[in-house]
C-alpha cells in the first residue's frame, strides 16, 4: 500500500506542485484546500480523492481530518503547506488580515498537526513537514505579523521535534525563500519573481525530507541561486 500524505492548500504553488511530485515518487498524496472548484480539478487530475478544508476554520479541520482517517486509513505524512502573505507597515495592516494570517499560518498548522499526528504517535511512526519561510530565520521590516505567524510555527515545529523523534514520528520544518507562486498576488503585492525558486524546486526538498525516515531534517532551508543579489 502507497503511504499516504495529507498536503493542505494543495491547489495551488508549493502545494500543488508537491502533490505530483509525491504521486511520481509513489506515495498516494491526499490533496487538501479550501476552494472546492479548484480541489475536486486537481484531485480529478491526480486521479485520488481530495477534501475540502479551510485550516482557518477550526471545526473544519477537526470533522474532515476525521473523515480522512476513516476514509483513507492511517496517514503517514502531514504536510502543512497552506499559507497566506502579508506585507506592510504594521500600523497599516487591517485586524481582518491579521487574523487571516494567524489563523492560516499558525492555528491552522497547529490544528491540523493537533488533528492528525495522535494516531501517528499511536502507531510508531510518521511524518509532520511545516511549510515555514526564511521570514522565520532573521527579522526585516514590513512583514511583521506574517513572520509572527511562521515564527511561532518554527517554536512549534522544533518543540514537537524533539517532543515526537523519540516515539519514531518526525516533525521538521521547510524554510524556503521566495518561491515563483501566486502567494504574493493573492495578497495584493507586486513582486519580481524572476529570480525565485519554482515549486518544483521546494518540492523536490520537501520530498527529500520526507523519503529517508531514518533522518529528522531540521531547520531545512535554501532559495533559488539567482536569487543572491
Ligand atoms: N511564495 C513564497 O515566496 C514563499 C516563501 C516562503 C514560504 N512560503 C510558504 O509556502 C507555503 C505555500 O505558499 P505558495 O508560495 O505555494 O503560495 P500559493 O501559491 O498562494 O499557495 C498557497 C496555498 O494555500 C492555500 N490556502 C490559503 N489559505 C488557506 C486556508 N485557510 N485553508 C486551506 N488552504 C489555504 C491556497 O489556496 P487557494 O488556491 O484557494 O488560494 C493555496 O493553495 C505557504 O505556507 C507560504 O507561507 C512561500
């Protein structure tokens, strides 16, 4: 049986490019994300079943998590991928938007790893990737609450590491900089993404990460070589 890996917010950039690229490597990927139209496309695509799930809403997360565990049986990986940008000076940032981004980024992968990772301490093994984000390596100005949201999930992630390697689970954290995906215009900023790295290039990390389970890969992190200016 291919083992099977939970990925939210698969339907589009990193997400997207990582379920294909884990349904190539032999895994069944179980894609996630919170547009229905988008989702029922790709899992169409990949030919597998996907969910519809919003990480931001906490019910959500705890009723079709279930499901998938009825469903699909044990889950060996979480892949939490889904995220939102968010850029400006602070003073400027809506209180609507900085819910979204901690509710998204942080409680979501929180609620998630809370939902699915039981059964995986139950049964010996598995696996927790954190999509986190250069933004929780070093501080820079105007983007003050997305680095809020990823630096509590690095806390997050390097507590559980430690907490969970010793009961045969692996919880590890991808640090990627920027990625060629539509991430920032879905916010509404403008940026360059010539130089970035492809979400084939994160994916093919994130995958590394997950095939050896004899490694627990910490604090992983890289960004494209044209991005060095
Ligand atoms: N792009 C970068 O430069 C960069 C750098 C470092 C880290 N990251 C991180 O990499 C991850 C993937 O981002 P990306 O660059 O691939 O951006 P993206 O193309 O915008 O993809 C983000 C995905 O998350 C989904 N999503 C957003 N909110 C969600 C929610 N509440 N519930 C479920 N799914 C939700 C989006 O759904 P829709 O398709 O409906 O929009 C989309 O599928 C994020 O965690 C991001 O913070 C990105």
């Amino acid at each position: 049986m291919r083992d099977k890996i939970v990925v939210t917010g698969a339907t589009s950039g990193l997400g997207r490019a990582l379920v294909f690229a884990l349904a190539k490597a032999g895994y069944q990927p179980v894609p996630t994300g919170r547009n229905a139209a988008k989702l029922a496309a790709l899992a169409d695509e990949l030919g597998v079943v996907g969910y519809k799930l919003d990480v931001s809403d906490a019910a959500e997360v705890s009723r079709i998590c279930a499901q998938i565990t009825d469903e699909q049986g044990p889950i060996e990986g979480l892949i939490n991928n889904a995220g939102i940008w968010l850029e400006g000076d602070f003073e400027t940032c809506a209180a609507a938007d900085i819910q979204a981004v901690i509710d998204t980024n942080t409680t979501g992968t929180i609620l998630m790893t809370h939902a699915l990772l039981p059964d995986m301490l139950a049964r010996g093994q598995g696996t927790v990737i954190n999509t986190i984000s250069t933004g929780a390596l070093y501080t820079r100005k105007m983007i003050s609450v997305y680095a809020a949201s990823k630096w509590a999930i690095r806390g997050f992630t390097g507590c559980l590491e430690v907490e969970c390697a010793p009961k045969g689970v692996r919880v590890m954290g991808f640090y990627p900089g920027k990625i060629a995906s539509d991430m920032y215009k879905s916010a509404g900023v403008a940026r360059d993404l010539e130089v970035a790295m492809t979400p084939q290039q994160g994916a093919a990390m994130v995958l590394t990460m997950l095939q050896d389970k004899g490694m627990v890969w910490s604090h992983v992190s890289g960004r494209s070589i044209d991005d060095y200016v």
